[in-house]
C-alpha cells in the first residue's frame, strides 16, 4: 500500500501558498502560489493528478488553516469529482499551528514558513487524518451562514441599545427610567417622532395620539415623570438626531432579526420533530433549538454525551502540575457560537426551570462563581439535549436524577485506597525534599494505609 502525500497551503485574500510533503517530512514540492480563481484551481487539481500518479499515492491530505472563510473556496477543490476520490481535505484549529510554530522554533513566519508548518504538524500527527465517515452537509454550512449573520444584527442591536441608554440618562433620565421592558414599538416610536423634552412632554400631555399600542396610563407617567424630572431642559438639537437615528436603527433591526428568524426555523434543514423534542425544555425556543441542531446536524456521528460536550468546548478541563491543583474551567475549544446559546438557554433556565434552578444553587453554595455555576449548567444542558436526541424523548429531569443514582456507586466510600500505578517502581515515602503540601499529602496516605491494615487485623481476629 503506497504513502498518502501532505498538501497543505496557507491562504491570503485571493491567492495560497502551497507546500507538498511526503509522511517522512520530505519536501516533494517547495512553495509555490496560486490565485484563487477558475485557472487557479483548475491548475491546482491538474497537479493533483499528477502527484497521485507521480508518486504513486492512495490518497493526498489536503490541509488548510482556519482563517475565517478564505480557506473555504480553496477546499471546495477536493469536492471536484476529478480529485474527490483519493484527496481528503481538512482545516486546523489556528491555535494547533500557533503552538506548532513555538514547538519548531521558527525564527521568522511568512506565508510559506505556515505552509511548511502545517505539513510538518500533519506528518506529525498522521492518525489524526483519517477518512471521515461523517460529511458536512453544504445546507447545513449555508443555514449556519445565516445564524452567524443573526448573532451580528443582534450585537449590533445590543451596541445601538446601549449607547441610547447612555445618552437618555443623560439627558433625558425621566424618559429612561419609563423605558418599556423589551424597547417595544411604541416606546422607540416615541423617540423617533419626537426625541426631545418639551416634544416628547406635550405629546404625552395629549396621549401620544401618533403613536399606536400605547399601553393604558403610560402617557400619563411620562408626562409626570418629565414634569417632576431632572432633565435637561432643552435638548440640544444633535443630541435629539442621535436618539432619533439610534432609536430607527434598533427598530430596524429588531425587524430585520424577527424576519430573518422566522425564515431560519421554518427553511432550516433541521428535522422539526427534533425542534419540537428540544423545546419541551422550558427556556428553549425554536430559534434556539434550530440552532443548536444546525450545529450537531446528525448526533450520531457523537460517541456518547462525553463526546459532544467536548466537541463543543464546554466540558471541565482540570490542570494539574507538580503539587498545584488548580480549579477546572471551561475548555472553550469548540465553536463558540454553540456556547453562547448554551449559556442564554442556561440564563433562561433559571428562570423556567426548577431542577435546572437547584443544581445551580448546590454549585453556588459550593462556592463557585455565577458564572461557573452557568458552566455547569451548560455542561448539564448539552448532555441532556444529547439524551434527548438520542431516545427521541422529551424532556424529564427525572431521568437525568435517575442516571446519576445510577452512576453513583454505594460502595465507593468503602473502596480501600489504591496504590498510584506510577508508583509501581517505589512507593511514597517521607525522606525526600518535599514542599509542604506534597508532605501533608504522602502522610495522610501512609495514614490511611495503617488504618486499613488495623482493620484488617481486627477482622482477621473476629473471624
């Protein structure tokens, strides 16, 4: 069976930087370039053909960084029915290569020291490369295009909020303080047709007639409000076009999100069963849901629960060095946009849901931080929603108590102390030049030891 060959480039806008290299770590073919277009890729997959009969290769690993999207177009190339069969494309963490290039020593970086970096990384760690029995489906890619874009328009919304906020307080506090909870219509309309005191004032005198949805008796606070008020008197005239302007933009965008959420849970190639499975948790809705499975697409390709929280970065990660112990955080090595709807699902949790709400007041009175506590809960959620998928069952915490009574084991306080298999060769003793800590540890073991021996020798008398 013939050697796979190693492809790797490092991509800039518009054209990559190409270095071909065998599994020894031989260079085959030094850098070279190539643009990204038609001829630059027709020309890339004419040397494809070429190096597979050249060398006589079973299969090339195509490998790219990750740097946002650029990479994209260039391995789209291995999907082209003439290379498809024997070229297998992959895109690395940039993280991975960062760490590579500290790991080589590399003096100096440029776009084809990254290329040879990345081959050499791959030759590295071959197992790592193997053929995937999983495909990304390029609906799902595309629906995720569209997520992405609604996590912008609603930063930008959150950005829009904020700086409005900052300029009523300042110059219209009275206004602020009666601000309707979730900037409903009425309330941004009121900015937008008026945006000063004295307008805002005799418009709320006469009950906002311009205005629709006005909640009964608001127009009769705000005009109070402004009467007994420390706002600004007169409202300078650039400071109402500016809460003018940030009032349509964020009315704006709430329309633009509404719209385009709608479009995402009713075109997304997600299975509306599932939707449906996922939003019997109180907290979750569509949107969420849609997401959440936009990103899992089949969760079948996931081992088990463990395997899915790790996928997406939200499983513990403990360090420990020498005689440190350090506290376990949150891995973050997966796509962080999952984790941030993870972590508004476990916000809303709290609110919507008993169980969820009690294993996150048993962390914080363990002493963990909210936003541990959150952590946990996110944990807790991305392996329940594994469950639920995978029984095709609602949600019950029931089950989940169930699973860890389960998983508890009665015995496990009485399990005799195990010798630590790195021992093997000699065991701990006293006589080294311990730090403090490492000393209170080993004679806590030696300890523990003795008692078990003379409860051994108590029951070996009684028998």
């Amino acid at each position: 069976m013939s050697s796979p060959l190693i492809l790797t480039f490092d991509v800039s806008k518009g054209y990559g930087d190409f270095v071909l290299m065998n599994i020894g770590k031989h260079v085959l073919e030094d850098r070279f370039r190539l643009d990204d277009n038609a001829e630059g890729h027709r020309l890339l997959k004419q040397q494809m053909r070429a190096w597979k009969k050249q060398y006589k290769a079973d299969r090339i690993i195509y490998v790219a960084e990750s740097s946002g999207g650029y990479e994209d177009n260039w391995l789209r190339v291995a999907q082209d029915k003439l290379v498809s069969e024997f070229v297998e494309a992959y895109r690395l963490n940039a993280k991975i290569i960062y760490h590579e290039y500290e790991a080589q020593r590399r003096k100096s970086i440029d776009d084809g020291v990254s290329a040879l970096t990345i081959a050499e990384h791959v030759a590295k760690n071959l197992e790592n490369f193997a053929p995937k029995a999983f495909k990304e489906d390029p609906e799902y890619k595309a629906a995720r295009s569209l997520v992405r874009h609604l996590v912008s328009l609603e930063n930008d919304c959150t950005g829009h909020k904020n700086a409005l906020l900052k300029i009523l307080y300042q110059y219209l506090p009275s206004v602020e303080a009666c601000k309707a909870a979730g900037w409903a219509n009425y309330f941004l309309d009121m900015l937008i047709f008026y945006g000063s005191r004295k307008s805002i004032q005799l418009a709320a005198a006469k009950g906002f007639k311009r205005l629709s949805r006005v909640p009964k008796g608001k127009a009769e606070e705000i005009a109070e409000a402004l009467k007994n008020g420390i706002d600004v008197q007169d409202t300078p005239d650039f400071v109402v076009a500016t809460i003018q302007s940030k009032a349509r933009q964020i009315k704006y965008l709430k329309e633009e999100i509404k719209t385009l959420e709608k479009m995402l849970c009713s075109s997304a190639p997600v299975d509306t069963g599932q939707v449906d499975l996922l939003c019997s948790l109180k907290g979750m809705g569509r949107v969420t849901a849609t997401t959440l499975l936009l990103f899992i697409e089949d969760f079948n390709r996931f081992d088990d629960a463990a395997h899915i929280s790790s996928f997406f970065g939200v499983q513990p990660r403990i360090k420990k060095s020498g005689d440190g112990a350090y506290k376990p955080k949150m891995s973050k090595q997966g796509n962080g946009l999952v984790r941030r709807e993870l972590y508004l699902l476990a916000f809303r949790c709290l609110d919507n849901d008993s169980y969820l709400r009690s294993i996150y007041a048993k962390h914080r009175q363990k002493g963990k931080s909210h936003d541990s506590a959150l952590g946990v809960l996110m944990h807790k959620l991305i392996r329940m929603i594994y469950g639920m998928l995978k029984n095709n069952s609602p949600y019950d915490p029931g089950v989940d108590q169930l699973n860890q009574q389960e998983t508890k084991s009665p015995e496990a306080n009485l399990e005799p102390v195990k010798e630590d298999p790195a021992r093997r060769f000699q065991s701990e003793g006293l006589n080294a030049p311990l730090s403090r800590r490492q000393k209170k540890k080993r004679q806590e073991i030696q300890k523990s030891y003795e008692l078990q021996a003379t409860a051994g020798d108590a029951k070996a008398e009684s028998s």
